[in-house]
C-alpha cells in the first residue's frame, strides 16, 4: 500500500502505523535517493509533492490499495496534485479528512469521485440534482437524499458519539468581546469609507476583489494596527490587552496554549510582544521545515515551552498537542470546522485535562458580524453549506457597508 500526506506528517504517520500495526514494514518515498527497490509488502509513505514530481514512478507500480491522508488537499480535480494521485493504480481508494467540505459541497464531489468513481454523477449533474438545492435550502429533502447515497461510502466519527473517545474530558468554549483601541478605530472607519466609496464605483472581478481586500484590511485592523500598517513595534490592540490578561492567568497555573492565528504576520507581531514580555513561546507556521516542527511540538509537549503560536491553515492539521489546557483563536476563520481541526490539536484522544477554548473578537466591527454568522453556518453544518468569503463579494454595496459598519454600544443595541 502506498500512503500520501503532507511533508510534515510522515514522521506521525510512521508512528502510527507502527503503533497501530506492529510488524508491518514502513518506507518512506521521499527526499533525496529515494527509490522503491526493496521487498514487496507493508507500506510506502510518500508526501504529496514528491507525487507530483514522480507520478510516473509511483504509477508504475502495482499498489494494493492507495491513502490520501488530510484529503482536502486534493478537493479541486483540476489541481495538478489531484490529477497526479488519480494516475496511481489500485483496487482500494481511501481518503482520510477532518474536513470533507470546507467551502461548498463541490469539494465533496471530488474526494469521492476519486474514491469510488461514478457514485456522483458528473460534476454538473451533481451540481443541479444535489449541491444547488442543498446550499440553497430550496429543497429541504435534497440533504437526507445526498446522505443517504454517500453513506454506505463513508465511514464519519465524532467525538460525540457514543464509545468513540469517552475517556475525553470536557471542552469549554468563550467568546472574549474586545472594544478596538481609539487607534483601530479610527484606521476601521477611515478604510472603510474610502474603500466603500471605491467598490461603489467599480464592478465584476474589479468589485469582487476590493471586497476581498476591504474584508481583509478590515480583519487585520480587527487584530492589530501595526498588522495593517507595517509597523510592527507600535500600536494599541484591544486584541492584544486580553490575550495579555488570558496568558497571566493561565501561565500563573502552570498551564500552556496553543494561540492561533490565520495570518503569520500576525503571529511574528506576537512572538515579538511575548518574547519582550519575557514569555517563552515558539512560532510554528507553514515555512516550518518538517525537523523543526517535531523539535517545536516536543519542546511544547515537555512542557519546555509554554506558548505555542501557530498560523491556523498550516498547523491546523497532524499536530498532537495534548499538552494545552486552552485554545486561543485570536481571529476568526470563515469555516467553523477549520476552527474546530485546529482547537482539535489539543482535544484529541490522548488528551487527559479539560480543554478550554477561548475566541477572541473585535466587538462592533465586521469581525462580530462573522462569529454570528459562523454560529448560524455551524448550526446548519450537515444541510446547507455556504462559500464563505466568496459570497460575502456577492453582497450589494448597501448589503456590505451594513456588514462591515463600526457599531458602538450606543447604536440602539445593534451590536451583540
């Protein structure tokens, strides 16, 4: 059997199996000198870019049975990795993921028109008999049709089921509300009015993209003035003031954390602070070389180091961090299940503390707007699936300056 996976998770999957499958004999298809000669049998772990490159090679052989490990990875088709993997011969397909769908049900399509090709149709049959009505919401019945066909393929777990992990121990969730400081304030209407007033004058890919860009800025102020500007060193963060409070508390009980952020800038602007503060931390991000990150997760695993800053997309995924007591979201994703993954690196099998998740938002700004929506998004999780940023660029002008408006507590109780 051959296994893909990213470059950071073969030194985790070769644990596994060897913890999981005692005996069987485990090779690794990467690097430098790579080659498959050797005895037939057990398993070849390769990653994903190494299969690009060499899917001549790998093609070539007879495997029993191929394994997509994180399988999003391969959820647009047209993706030269996701074309690579479809050259590979075997009778058996699996794909592993946390996250079938993360933007909308297209991707789903993907990963099991690999897996068991046909099952779904064409993509535009599929489009039209499941994935449109579904996230629509037009037909209600079109979700219990869709799950009924793809079930006898899927084999899902929670970890609230009955007997999956019933020796985890409790997980607690708070929204921390933020005020912005006058700094992020006054950057926030200043970026608003101006980009608003450009977006009204402008259409097609030309609007889609300062929505895009208005929405970013917008989240970055949200975080720290200094994200925004470029200035690192300087800079009000109501943001910042809490996470101050929650790691005093939590590091005066000898606990640790895992902070996440989406942006890697952020986390540096982070590193920077803490290490001023005397607070020994670490930043784990996508740039990490595969040495370095078995390095950081022990030094955080022995309790060495007692902050570990991650960038959400990159570390989300194939990290065990059980260590952490708590979860800090510094800023929100558009996907609550990429939020989940990554709070999931310390709530994991494994895990013998209660773990408690902190999410941080900028109160009054689009951000608060976002966790409502995320709420709501998260509710309807297994029926209608949204795209996200995307259709946030779909919103009319007078739909999008109500979404990103800066409310304060006097706005006759609009804001949360």
């Amino acid at each position: 059997s051959v296994g893909v996976c990213r470059g950071s998770r073969v030194g985790n999957c070769t644990r596994e199996i060897e913890k999981f499958a005692p005996g069987t004999p485990v090779r690794r298809f990467h690097g430098a000198g790579r080659s498959l000669d050797g005895p037939a049998g057990g398993f070849v772990l390769t990653t994903y870019a190494t299969m690009r490159m060499d899917a001549p090679t790998l093609a070539a052989t007879p495997w029993g049975m191929v394994v997509a490990d994180e399988a999003q990875h391969v959820k647009n088709p047209r993706s030269s990795t996701a074309k690579a993997l479809r050259t590979i011969p075997a009778p058996a397909r699996v794909a592993l993921t946390g996250t079938p769908v993360e933007n909308d049900l297209s991707e789903l399509w993907a990963l099991l028109d690999w897996t068991t090709p046909g099952l779904l149709g064409s993509p535009g049959t599929f489009r039209t008999r499941y994935a449109e009505p579904v996230e629509s919401g037009r037909d209600p019945h079109a979700a219990a049709r869709l799950a009924a066909l793809v079930r006898p393929f899927l084999l899902r777990r929670k970890k609230s089921d009955p007997g999956i992990a019933p020796e985890l121990p409790p997980k607690t969730e708070t929204d921390h509300p933020v005020a912005l400081s006058p700094e992020q304030a006054a950057l926030y209407e200043a970026v608003v009015r101006e980009t608003l007033a450009s977006i009204a004058a402008a259409d097609g890919m030309e609007r889609r993209g300062l929505v895009v860009k208005l929405l970013t800025s917008l989240k970055q102020i949200c975080n720290h003035p200094g994200q925004y500007t470029g200035d690192r060193r300087g800079g009000a963060s109501g943001k910042l003031e809490l996470l101050d409070e929650l790691l005093d508390t939590i590091l005066a009980e000898d606990g640790s954390v895992l902070v996440f952020t989406q942006y890697v800038t952020m986390a540096r602007i982070l590193e920077k602070h803490l290490t001023d503060r005397g607070i020994p931390c670490r930043l784990l991000h996508g740039g990490t070389p595969v040495p370095r990150r078995e390095e950081l997760v022990d030094l955080f695993q022995s309790g060495q180091v007692p902050v570990l800053l991650l960038s959400l997309k990159a570390a989300g995924t194939g990290l065990n961090l059980t260590r952490a007591g708590h979860v800090v979201h510094y800023d929100r994703w558009w996907n609550p299940a990429v939020e989940e993954q990554a709070t999931d690196r310390a709530y994991r099998i494994g895990q013998t503390q209660p773990v408690q998740v902190h999410r941080i938002i900028a109160e009054g700004t689009v951000e608060d707007r976002i966790a409502e929506m995320l709420e709501a998004k998260r509710a309807l999780a297994d029926a209608v699936l949204g795209s996200g940023e995307a259709a946030l660029t779909e919103l009319s002008d007078a739909e999008l300056a109500e979404l990103v408006a800066l409310r304060t507590a006097y706005d006759g109780g609009n804001h949360r």
